[in-house]
C-alpha cells in the first residue's frame, strides 16, 4: 500500500500515488507493507533502489545506515504489539531524499498511527518533508517514553507486591510469586525492544544532524531539532538501564523469597520428623516382643507406653518452638 500525502492547508492531505509520477508538493510517500509493483511505483518515481525486506532485517550498521546519490538510507527497530502480552519488534527504513521523504515498513506500529493522525489537521506545522521526518521520530519517541512509564508502574507494583511490610505470614507465603516472575520476564522483553531502538534511533539522529554524506546539507533548523531529539533518546535509554537494573534486583529478590518459601517447608519436614523420631523410638522398643519385658505384663503398661510417647514427642515440639524455629 502505498500512502502518499501532500502539504494542503498547513498540514498533510493523503492522496493516491498516480502513474505518471508525484503529486506536486508531496512531503512523505508512506509504504507500508507492499505489493506487487509498489516498490518499483516508488523507485520509477523518486529514482532511487528501495532496500528488500531482508537487508531491512540485517544487523549491521552499514546495511542500516548509508548513503545512494543524495539519498539518504535509516533503518530502524522500533517496538510493535506493545500492549500485548507478545511485543515484538519491526525493521523500518527511512529515506531521506532532496523530495519528499519516504518511509519504508511491513508494519503498522502506533506511533505511525499517531502521527498520522495528528499531521493531517489544519494547521498541523508540518509542511516539509524535513518536518515529516522529524515529526514521525518525535512520535516514536514519546510512545517510547510512554512505554518505559508503563514499564516503570508496572515494576512499582510488582516491587510493592513483594515487599509489602504490612502483609502478614500467611499473606506473604500465599502470595503469587510465579506471576511476578512471568510479569518481570514480561517487561523485560519490552524494555530490551525500547532500548534497542532508543539506540539504533540514536545513531540515526547522529547521522543524520552531520548531514552524513549527502550533498544537500540539513538546515539549522533541523539539525536544532535533531538535538533535542538526541537528548530525549538519551534520557530513554538512561531509563531504560534504570528500569532494567530495577528489573533484575526485583527478580533476583523474588527468586529469593521462592528459595525461602521451599526452605520454610522443608524445615517444617525436618521439624516433623524429628518431633516423632522419639514416639516412633519408643514404639519400636515396646515392639519387640521379648519374654522379659516388665511393661508387657503391667496392668498401667499400655497408658504408660502412650503417654510416654506422647511426651516424647511434645518436649521436641516446644523446644523448637520456643527457639522461634516454627
């Protein structure tokens, strides 16, 4: 699908890509998830090689960022189904052209659906693909944000879930800890995705405020706005380390309190055990059965061997607990 819109009215009015080639005053040509002959639609047009969908998925840097002619190449990951219970993550690529600027994806990630929405008022500012560019990074960086606050409430509960002071033993050893590790694992996984893209966005702004190798050099303008980008991934990705830390200090401690549960019952076994060590000692003596045994032949033998072992078994039982070890 190829989405391809102009500047009208202070802002973007989508409009359909025609054959005989771009729409005067076009600022961004959006292509998402394409088919058939979108691809070469947008290269006949712009004069330019789009990258396929695997060189949009490879790791190196010089596949994500480089430079053809004037056109300049960005790739991306940016974070998708993040409300979910599966985030995933999706490659997309930005190109930076002396026309409009054009975005490449087989995605549809909300910060798209954000800016687009909001671009296409009257009035929006954006008027140049240079603003397009840098309003399309701004609103992937505020969901970025909103995802690392997310992150962080979600880390607050789980941390007041298990250190909560006020609960009382029972609370303490019924509460769920299996689901505050799967809840951790789960935040985890999305915070890795922010700080992955927080950081292939970064470099991106890095290139691009130098203006990297093209011949048409960015204005002042941008390059201030490219900035004030740069700091706010720095700040996310400075959160992003804080979040992950917090993370794994909370993991570590439910792990411990999960160790302390197991070992609490294992002492209440070992505890049981010995607690009925004498009584079974006791039984086992008076089971014997030999001729000379002066119990056996005792009216008060029976009541005798019982309360004996009853004894037996309580003189451990309060000792222990007046050791505080039940």
């Amino acid at each position: 699908m190829i989405n391809v819109y102009v500047h009208e009215n202070g802002g973007l009015q989508r409009v359909d890509l025609p054959q005989g080639g771009l729409p005067r005053d076009t600022v961004w040509i959006d292509v998402r998830e394409p088919q058939g002959d979108d691809l070469q639609r947008v290269q006949s047009a712009l004069q330019i090689e789009m990258p396929t969908r695997e060189e949009m998925q490879e790791i190196e840097l010089s596949s994500r960022i480089y430079q053809e002619g004037n056109a300049t190449f960005l790739t991306a990951l940016i974070p998708v189904n993040a409300d979910t219970s599966t985030p995933g993550s999706t490659a997309i690529t930005f190109i930076r052209t002396p026309g409009p600027v054009v975005t490449l994806r087989y995605a549809d990630p909300q910060p798209f659906k954000n800016f687009i929405s909001r671009s296409v008022r009257s009035n929006s500012g954006v008027t140049t693909p240079d603003l397009a560019l840098i309003g399309v990074f701004d609103a992937i960086i505020d969901r970025e944000a909103d995802l690392l606050e997310r992150m962080g409430a979600e880390l607050d509960g789980i941390s007041k879930a298990i250190f909560a002071t006020k609960a009382s033993k029972a609370d303490v050893a019924s509460a769920d800890l299996e689901e505050a590790v799967r809840r951790l694992g789960q935040v985890e996984d999305l915070n890795s995705r922010v700080r992955e893209s927080a950081h292939t966005l970064l470099r991106m702004m890095t290139y691009l405020g130098t203006g990297g190798l093209s011949e048409t050099k960015p204005s002042k303008d941008f390059r201030n706005r490219v900035k004030i980008l740069q700091r706010d991934l720095q700040s996310i990705t400075e959160q992003s380390a804080f979040l992950a830390h917090k993370g794994s200090f909370l993991l570590d401690a439910t792990l411990g309190l999960i160790n302390i549960q197991q070992t609490a019952i294992i002492k209440i076994f070992s505890v049981a055990a010995v607690v009925f060590l004498p009584p079974t000692l006791v039984a086992s003596i008076y089971g014997m059965n030999f001729d000379i045994m002066p119990e056996l032949k005792w009216d008060l033998g029976y009541p005798f061997a019982i309360g004996l072992m009853v004894l037996s078994a309580a003189l451990p039982y309060l000792y222990f607990k007046r050791k505080g070890w039940l």
